[in-house]
C-alpha cells in the first residue's frame, strides 16, 4: 500500500502550484482555476487521511463530497462575479481593478 | 370613639388641603367644604364635651385620651396626642360651634370677593390651628398649632393686602395698611413666642417631658419650685416662676396684653368675620387659656413670694384699664371693639393672677360669645354701610359734602342705624350689654361679677378697684358705641341708604345673641340669693372637678353685696353716663368729649402714643441695627472677602492657564496627533489596493510564523 506521506506530497506539490497560480496570474479566470487546484489539494488531503486513521467513519467522505459542492458553488459565483466586472471594465485584468485604493 | 379624637382638628385640615388642590375655582363647593367639615367638627367636640360634662370628675381625673410615640429624644421617646379633660372640653364647647357661625356668616359677607375661596380654605387652616392647640395633650404640639394659628392670622390681616387695584373698593392705602398690619402682627407676636419657646425649652431641660399631666403633675412642681436659679439683673427666683413668665411672654404676645398689644388694633385690617374669630373669639384668647392650662405652674410657688402670679395679675390689670381708656376715643367701630378685647383680656389675666381660675376660664368663655356677637354685628353695620354708599352714589347723592373723609368703619358717619337694620342692632346691643355686665340678664355680668368677687374676697384691694375703674368705662365706651351707631340721625348719605344684610349673617347674630345673653346663666354663683339655687354654680362645680384632679384647693365664696353692688353701679353708671353724653342730644362730627377732655383726649385718641414709641425706638433701632449689620457684613467684611476669593481666583487660574494648560497640555494633545498623522502618512504606502499583494504578505506572515512555530516547538 502507498505509504500516507506521499499523497500528503502529491497534495503539497498541488496546492503551492495553485497558490502560486493565485499569487502570480493576472487573469482573475486563471486566479479561479488556481483556486480550484488548492481546493482539490485539500480534497486529496481530506481523503488521505481519512482512508489511513478512520475509514470506518464516513464523516471524512462526506466532508470531501461538500468541499467539492463548495468548490462548484464557489466558481459559479466567481465567474458571474467576472462576467459583471468585464461588462464593466471591460476588462478581467485584477492589476487594473484597485477602487478601493486610498 | 376616643379615636376619633385626632378627627376634630383633622377634617379642616383636609377642607383646606382639597380646596387647595383641587376646589378653589368652585366658591361654593369650597364654602361648603370648610363648613361641613367644620360642622363635623363641631358635633365630634360636642360629643366629647359633653361627655365631659356629665361627667366631670371621671374626666377630670382620667382625660379621653389619644396618644401615640413620636420621635425618641434622648433618653426618653417623646409621646404627642391629644386629650379631653374639663378645661378643654369647655374650650370644646365653644370654639367649633363659634367657627362654624362665623364660616356661615362669611358665606354673606365675603360674597363677591375674587378669593372667596382662598378665604375659605385659610379659615379651615385656622380653625385646625385653634381645635388642635386645645385638643392638644403637651405644649410641644400646642405651640406648633399655636404658630398655625399664627401664621393664619398673618394671611388672614393681610387678606386685602394682595388685591389687584381696581379690582373692587378697596384702595391703595388700605392695601398698604393691610399689609403693615400683618406684618406687624406676625412680628409682634413672634417676641412673645419665642421668650416663650425659651421657657419651653428649659421647661423640657428641667423635666424631660412636655406633656401637661406629666410637668403638672405636683412631684413635678414641688420640684421646679424648690430648685433656686440666680440670674443676673433679675436675681434669684424657684425654676417654676422664671419658666411661668416665660411662658406667660407667649400669652401677652398672643393674647395682645400690654406691652405687645399694639397688633390687635391694627389687625382689625382684616375681614371682619377674621375678627370676630380670630381676634375677638378664639385665637387671642389662646393665651389665656395657655395659662390656665399651665396654672399650676404659676400657683406652686408660696404666695407672698409669688412673682410669676404677680406679674400676671399687674400685666392684667394694668391694660384691663389702659386699653379701655384708649377706646373711649376711637371712632373705627372695630378698633374700639379692638381694644375691648384687649381690656378683656387683661380682665382675664388679672383674675388668674390673683387666683381665680374658674372665674378666669368664665370670662374667657362669655367674652367668646359677645366679643364674637359684636364683631359680626360691626361686620354687618360695615357691609350695610358699603351698600349705603354704593347706592346713593347710583342715585345722584354722590356729592356729599363730608367733613371727613368716608371711611365705612367711621362711627361718625352713622347714626340712626337701629330702624334700617333692626336684626344687627337688637343682637350688637344684646352684646354690648353683654360687654358692658348690664345687671343680672347677661353673661358678662356674671363672668365679669365673678371676677371682681375673687378680687375683693382676696383681698386684692388694687386689682379690684382697677378693674372696677375699668368696668365703668368698658360700659362708656359700648354704651357710646351703641348710641353713635345705632341712635340718633344718620350723619351721611350712606347711613340714610343702609339697609339689613342677608340672613347667612344675620341668623348667626341672632344665635350668638342668645348665648351672650343666656349662656352666663351656667355661672350663676351657689351662694347668689333666689338665683343661686337654681343654677347652684354648675359652671364652677364643673371646673372645680378640674382642680381638684390638679390637686388645687378650691372653694365656693359666701355671698357679699359689696363687690356685686359696685359692680352694677359701674355698669349701669357707666351706660348711663354714656347716654348722658351721647344718646341724649344729637352728635355732630366732633366728639363732644374731644374739646373738654382736651390733652388726655388726644392722650387716648393716639393710643398713649404707644406705636409712635416704638417706632421711635425699637423699630428705628432695629433699622439702624439692620443696616449697621448690612454696612458691617457687605461692605466690610463679607464684600471684600468674596472680591478678595474672586481676584486671586482669577490671578490663579491665570498662572495655571499660561503653565499648566498652554506648556503642557496642549503639547501632549497636539504630539498625538502628530505622531497619528506620521504613521499614518507611512502606513499608507501598504494599502495598494491590489488582493494579490496582501495574499503575498499573508503568504510571507504565515511562513514566517511556522517557521517559528517549528523553530520554538
């Protein structure tokens, strides 16, 4: 069986590249799917450890299964949000998006 | 029932308080409030009084009593509360039943004034006053009601003091005259009561208590009058007789005797019905009935030695005398009923202070009657002679060439008056018989006879003879009073237009009349021949019940025709004189005593320039005091003191504003926000608006923080 630590690693590799996604893009819609890769990061954690410490216990499924709605809802939400800010903007670019700027 | 006691002085008080608060814009629902509940009043006193009566001795040795703890002082607790014994019962007997009367004849005679209702509810304050200091079982709580009952003479004198001008006939000068008047009056009285407050209070030091059963009680006295206080100027005297005088400084002060009497008079500014009750009635003869209340106090000290009796019987008699010379020569018809009051009183002083305490508390009670009778009855001249003038004003005689000024009041002006309004002047004549001891028929005769019997069986050969001098003129002046007012031509278009007043006054006249002719007949002696047997001195038998529970001899004299005999001769010789000088032809507007009688005339015309002294010393030197002190504190010594506070305050306050405030202060306030806006200018740098710069900084925060937490873990 494949020891915990390497689906920990595979989850770490995965979640500071979404980070850096996050960090580095100018493109909100690239921001959003790096995002997304830090959620499934987690989901891959989740699961992790709930297949190695309780896999009796089906609260670590479930849990993973609202990380997921969450995520869904959460893109919904994120692109609707940009689809307002183009219209306008007309532009999804976030480096030009500083209003709130004193 | 006896606790329904408190009752009795209780429902006026609350007339007074509902009219106050709630009724005085309703005159007659105040009118009617004063004089139910003081009809109330006067059927629970009866109740009481005649319980009395029947049974005096019982009463007598164990009052109906209400009582209840006040306050604790110092080592006791201080009871207060009412009682009945025989000597109030008496005062019972007459001052709810005079109260109401008067209340109904006001009801007539104040019918028009814009404060009716404000009068009212002063009456009912008064008549609490005056049930409550009778009814009252210790002199803590009968001076309190005492100084009610001054306080409502004060408004009361002063009642015509407030008027708004224009408002009816009264004039400035009156308005004036009220108000001096009742200030004069308050002050007045207010020396005696505070010598008196003095007594009380040594009174409370010596003995610890100021209920009557307990400071009368003979233990008590034995004590007071056996313990010698030397005091400088006055020497040495018993405890009892420094404490008696004292007290006695609050009865001359009340009860207008000589040296403080010059408030009576001039309270005749008052309404009339005020004067009837107030000054004639009720409130003035507080005072006497104080002493005899207190008379044990008086008595204890062996006679001979006796100064307190002494000084009672010389205040007495002395203005017995003094005061009805004075009114011989007045012209005011109530000033001249003012200072019969005044006499009587003295009167009655004179009999306590040779010992005669029923005959004193007789007189009291007779004097009561009449004087209130001839109060109304001058009221109702008064008012008949108001309307006169009003009238022939309406009808064209309002021209009137008067050598005088016309004054309602002036017995000049009358005349004639006995067929316009016959009621008031059969009953004012009923009264001044009265007054006067016309033989035999009225109740003066036998309260005054009684009076001057004591004097002569005690062999007070002064006392007597003075106030025999002063009977014979008490029934000059009445008699002169009654043929100017009620004989002879009317001397002035008002008196020709008088006419009767209304029945809500004239039937109280009537009632009164009775009783000043009827009620001396409960006092007819045992000894007195024909009479005596039927009457058998009930009154004296009465009262006798009351000194013998105070462990006072008392005796009934045998019979003597010397005192009676003189005592008629005066009366009758007095009226009679009158007559002669006043009835017998008609008068002009001068008094035909004036020229003849000459400087003593002017002597008793201006009061023995009594006012004029006073005003000369005691009112200029209080004056002069007064500014002196004014002088003394506001310029001297308390202005420059509060400038003084103020400059250095101000120097001060200074130094603090340009050290403390301006150095200090204000630097730390405006360095805060210096220091705000620098880091504020710096902090500024930060804010980019740009989220993917705070994610670095967070990404950077909480590297950092795990790499501690590692590093410390």
């Amino acid at each position: 069986m494949i020891p915990l630590s390497w689906f920990l690693a595979v989850s770490a590799i995965l979640f500071v590249i979404g980070f850096f996604g996050v960090l580095s893009r100018r493109n909100a819609i690239a921001i959003l799917m790096g995002i997304e890769l830090m959620l499934n990061a987690v989901n891959i954690n989740v699961l992790a450890f709930w297949r190695y410490t309780q896999p009796e216990n089906p609260a670590g499924l479930v849990w993973a299964i609202i990380v997921i709605t969450v995520a869904a809802a959460e893109a919904a939400v994120g692109l609707a949000l940009f689809i307002a800010l183009y219209r306008l903007r007309t532009t999804v670019n976030i480096d030009e998006v500083d209003l709130l700027k004193g | 029932m006896d606790g329904l006691l408190f009752l009795i002085p209780a429902l006026p008080f609350l007339a007074f308080v509902l009219i106050v608060l709630f009724t005085n814009q309703d005159q007659k629902v105040s009118a009617g409030l004063t004089i139910g509940a003081t009809a109330v009043s006067w059927l629970l006193g009866w109740y009481f009084a005649f319980r009395a009566f029947f049974d005096p001795h019982g009463v007598a040795e164990e009052p109906i009593r209400l009582s209840i703890p006040w306050f604790p002082g110092g080592y006791s607790i201080f009871y207060t509360g009412f009682q009945v014994d025989v000597l109030t019962a008496v005062m019972l007997f007459m001052v709810p039943f005079l109260c109401f009367l008067i209340f109904v004849y006001s009801v007539g005679y104040m019918e028009g004034d814009p404060r009716f209702s404000r009068f009212f509810a002063y009456l009912a304050l008064f008549a609490t006053g005056m049930l409550g200091f009778i009814l009252a079982d210790n002199l803590l709580l009968a001076f309190i009601f005492w100084e009610l009952m001054g306080v409502c003479s004060y408004l009361l004198i002063g009642f015509w003091s407030f008027r708004k001008p224009g408002e009816t006939h009264i004039d400035h000068a009156q308005v004036k005259r009220a108000r001096a008047a009742s200030i004069k009056a308050f002050i007045t009285t207010r020396v005696g009561d505070t010598i008196m407050l003095a007594g009380m209070v040594l009174l409370y030091a010596m003995t610890g208590s100021l209920r009557w059963s307990e400071i009368l009680a003979p233990e008590t006295l034995e004590k007071l009058a056996d313990k010698i206080v030397s005091m400088p100027v006055f020497g040495v005297a018993p405890w009892a007789t420094v404490l008696a005088i004292l007290i006695f400084w609050g009865a001359i002060g009340k009860s207008a005797q000589f040296p403080l009497h010059v408030w009576l008079p001039d309270a005749m500014e008052g309404p009339t019905p005020v004067s009837a009750l107030i000054h004639a009635a009720t409130m003035v003869s507080a005072g006497v009935y104080l002493i005899i209340r207190t008379f044990p106090l008086f008595h204890v000290v062996a006679e001979g030695s006796n100064s307190a009796m002494w000084f009672v019987a010389f205040i007495g008699t002395f203005t017995a005398l003094f005061a009805a010379t004075i009114g011989i020569a007045q012209f005011d018809i109530k000033r001249v009923l003012a200072y019969s009051t005044i006499s009587q009183l003295g009167y009655m002083f004179a009999a306590l202070g040779i010992g005669a305490y029923i005959a004193a508390a007789f007189h009291l009670l007779m004097h009561a009657f009449f004087k209130a009778l001839l109060f109304l009855g001058s009221g109702s001249v008064i008012h008949a002679m108001h309307h006169g003038h009003h009238v022939s004003h309406e009808h064209g005689h309002g021209h009137e060439e008067l050598p005088i000024e016309f004054n309602p009041n002036d017995m000049r002006l009358m005349g004639g008056l006995l067929n316009k309004m016959p009621r008031t002047a059969w009953t004012f004549i009923a009264g001044g018989l009265s007054l006067s001891g016309f033989p035999l028929i009225t109740a003066g005769f036998w309260s005054k006879d009684e009076i001057l019997a004591d004097a002569w069986h005690g062999g007070h050969m002064i006392v007597f003879w003075t106030l025999a001098i002063a009977a014979f003129v008490t029934a000059f002046y009445t008699g002169r009073q009654i043929f100017m007012v009620f004989f002879g031509q009317p001397r002035s278009e008002a008196a020709k237009h008088a006419h009767e007043s209304p029945n809500s006054m004239t039937v109280p006249l009537v009632i009164l009349a009775v009783f000043a002719i009827a009620a001396g007949w409960v006092g007819i002696p045992e000894t007195f021949p024909g009479l005596g047997a039927v009457v058998r001195g009930w009154f004296q038998s009465l009262m006798g019940a009351q000194l013998e529970a105070l462990h006072l001899e008392h005796e009934t004299l045998p019979f003597n025709a010397a005192p009676l005999l003189i005592s008629m001769t005066m009366a009758v010789g007095g009226l009679f004189v009158a007559w002669l000088i006043y009835g017998r032809k008609p008068l002009g507007y001068e008094d035909p005593l004036a020229r003849p009688l000459g400087g003593l005339w002017q002597a008793w015309h201006n009061k023995y320039w009594v006012d004029e002294l006073y005003q000369a010393t005691v009112v200029a030197f209080a004056k002069w005091l007064a500014h002196f002190l004014y002088n003394f504190d506001d310029r001297w010594v308390i202005d420059p003191i509060v400038d003084g506070v103020g400059r250095y305050g101000r120097r001060f306050a200074g130094a603090v504003r340009r050290f403390i405030d301006e150095q200090i202060i204000d630097r730390i306030v405006n360095g805060t926000a210096w220091v705000s806006n620098v880091l504020g200018e710096f902090l500024r740098q930060i804010q980019t608006g740009q989220a993917q710069n705070y994610l670095l900084a967070i990404l950077i925060t909480v590297t950092v923080l795990i790499v501690l937490g590692i590093g410390v873990g």
